[in-house]
C-alpha cells in the first residue's frame, strides 16, 4: 500500500502460505473459496487498479506508431531513447545453488539504448532467496545484480526497485531518458525525475527491440559459454548460480551495440527505422589467436636447443614448469574469488572476463 502497488490474489494466497508457515497452524491450503470468506468477513472487494497517468488518453496501436512514437523520438537522442524487457533461462541441471525443482529458471530484466552504446548492468531474478553460493560476495560490485521472486518472476515491485535504481543512475549522469516498455501487471507505472516512462500499446508489442533479436542473441551466447565449460580442466562440475550469472553478465557484454541499434531501428523506436534490416550477426568481440601471437614467436620457434653456455642445472631448476590447463583455470577461479569480494568498481569484471576469454582462446587453439 506504501508502494501503491496493486495487491491481486496470488500475492495474498502466497502471504497466507507464508504466514501459515511462520505461525507453525497446518492451515489448509488457501483455495479461492478461502480467499472469497476472507474478502466477505472483512469486507474486502476486488477493484479494478487505478488508471494510470495516461491511461484515459491511450491512443490507438496506429495513431500511436504513426503520431505519436514519432513525435517522442525526435524529442530524444538515440543515446537517450531506452526500452526494456524480460526474458529467461534456464540453469544447468544439477548446478550448486539452485533449488530442488528440475527446470529451474532465471528472470532476466535487460534494458538498453537506441544507439547500442549503453547497456544497462542485467537483472536476474531467481527461486532461492539466500543462494548459498552468494555469501561472502560484494554484490553491490558484481556488473550484474540478482533479486529472489515468486516462481522466479518478475513482481511488480521487483520491477518499481529497479526503476528507481534506474531513474538515479540517469541522476548521476545529468541524463532524462526516455524508457519504451510493454504494459503489463509486473510493470507500474512511477513518477520519475529523469526516466519518462512510455507503455507500447498492446497490439504493437510484439515490436520490442528485445523480441527483434536481442534477447536471443545474449541467449546465444549464453549458450556457447555454458557448452565452453570444462569441467576436467577447472576441476569443477556444473557451474554454479554464481558462475551462470557471470556467463549472463559475460554474455550481455557479447551482445554487439551495432545489432541493438539494428533491433531498435526493426521495431521502428529510432527516427531512421527502416533505413537498415537487422542483422543478427554479431561483430567479433574476441582476439584472434594470430593476433594474440602477433608480438610473440610462433609456436615451436622458441629454440629448444638445451643448456645454453655458462648456464648451470641449478638455474634451470630454479625456473618454475609450464602450468597445466587445470592449474590455470584454478588460478582464474581464485582470482575471480577475490574480486567478488574485494572489488570497488564493477569495471574490474570486464578486465577479468576478457583474460579468462584469451586464456580459452589460448587453451583451446
């Protein structure tokens, strides 16, 4: 009620589950005859929510693509021009830190700009509420951050935290954006300093950026970091919670600014649309392994050719051996320790992604 959040009746079922539960009564499950008795004992109704600001004058699907998104972009850059969305995954059968159910997934809230040149930090939204795999991590410098909902969706109020973190990251910037999104019950609409906030009418949503190729290339990508996983050479099993979210977070870096400009421009939220098809081919975002050889010898050429004059045993023994795939991996996998729990910048990440990255690309040339 504080949030001025709608209260519909699987949030009270589940509050009823919830109080039931810490009160240690085995009350029945709350059916939705449960439900009406509560509502007629207390004289509770169901209500239609309040319209939103905007709600009375919500303009067709054709007057709103042909009069009005034209008449919002040219008041923003493309730079300034944001639209988000959902999208989920699934976690790896067996992975440490998830819960008991089999298919458990991820709710992900990804949000970006017109021009492709920011993307905001992803959003997971998952089942368990502590994740054991999550302790002793500075979450509030991870480039990603996670949340626990209801069936590991996004709620309404999940959604109005994140729009207000949001809203005060275009504070910071001196920025007022504009933010396209779908309507929907998990998404109310807030009052914002800096975001104005702009619901696509129902008949054009199918039109998201997200939905012209977004969400499926990060998937992608998802899905070539989860088959990249070694599990004889890091010495690990299935990927944890924790490394799923830093796959995604690796992943969304992956996903080219040139392909989420295309995307915008597919669904028509740029004041060029049209001018280019999208194009899901994402520019190498990888060094080559000739380029990572380009300053060193190549291979074989380093002249193996013994004990070199004045050179004793005991200076060759000195020298430490070549370590081994397994020992490298293990070695990445402390250092990311320490920066989930030392880091002060959420910048570090990208550091440490693309040496873990040229560090595969070495092992598996």
């Amino acid at each position: 009620r504080a949030a001025d959040l709608p209260v519909g009746r699987p949030l009270l079922q589940l509050r009823a589950r919830h109080l039931a539960g810490a009160l240690a009564r085995p009350d029945p499950e709350p059916s939705g005859g449960w439900l009406a008795r509560l509502g007629a004992r207390h004289g509770l109704a169901g209500k239609k929510p309040p319209a939103e600001k905007g709600d009375a004058e919500q303009p067709t699907a054709e007057h709103w693509a042909g009069a009005v998104l034209p008449g919002l972009l040219r008041s923003y850059a493309p730079a300034e021009i944001f639209s988000c969305g959902e999208t989920a995954v699934l976690l790896p059968a067996g992975a440490p830190g998830k819960g008991e159910s089999t298919g458990e997934r991820l709710t992900l809230l990804l949000c970006a700009n017109a021009s492709g040149s920011e993307k905001v930090p992803l959003r997971a939204v998952g089942d368990s509420p502590r994740p054991r795999c999550l302790r002793g991590v500075n979450l509030e410098q991870m480039p990603w951050s996670y949340r626990a909902g209801s069936l590991a969706g996004l709620t309404a109020q999940l959604f109005a935290e994140w729009l207000r973190e949001f809203n005060e990251g275009m504070r910071r910037q001196g920025k007022s954006v504009l933010l396209l999104l779908a309507k929907h019950e998990a998404h109310p609409y807030l009052q914002l300093s800096n975001v104005r906030m702009v619901f696509v009418p129902p008949a054009t949503a199918l039109a998201q950026p997200l939905d012209r190729g977004i969400a499926s290339d990060l998937k992608g990508h998802y899905r070539r970091r989860l088959l990249r996983w070694l599990p004889a050479e890091r010495g690990a099993g299935q990927p944890s919670l924790l490394d799923v979210l830093h796959m995604l977070a690796q992943a969304w870096g992956d996903v080219h600014p040139g392909l989420i400009a295309s995307c915008f421009r597919a669904a028509g939220f740029t004041a060029d649309a049209g001018a280019e098809a999208v194009s899901l081919t994402s520019a190498p975002g990888l060094l080559s392994r000739e380029q990572l050889e380009r300053d060193g010898d190549p291979a074989g050429a380093d002249g193996d050719e013994g004990m070199a004059e004045g050179e004793d045993a005991g200076e060759l023994a000195a020298v430490p051996p070549c370590p081994s795939e397994r020992e490298v991996w293990r070695s990445l996998a402390t250092l990311r320790r320490y920066l989930e729990c030392q880091a002060t910048s959420p910048d570090l990440f990208q550091a440490f992604y693309e040496l873990e990255d040229a560090v595969h690309m070495v092992s598996a040339g």
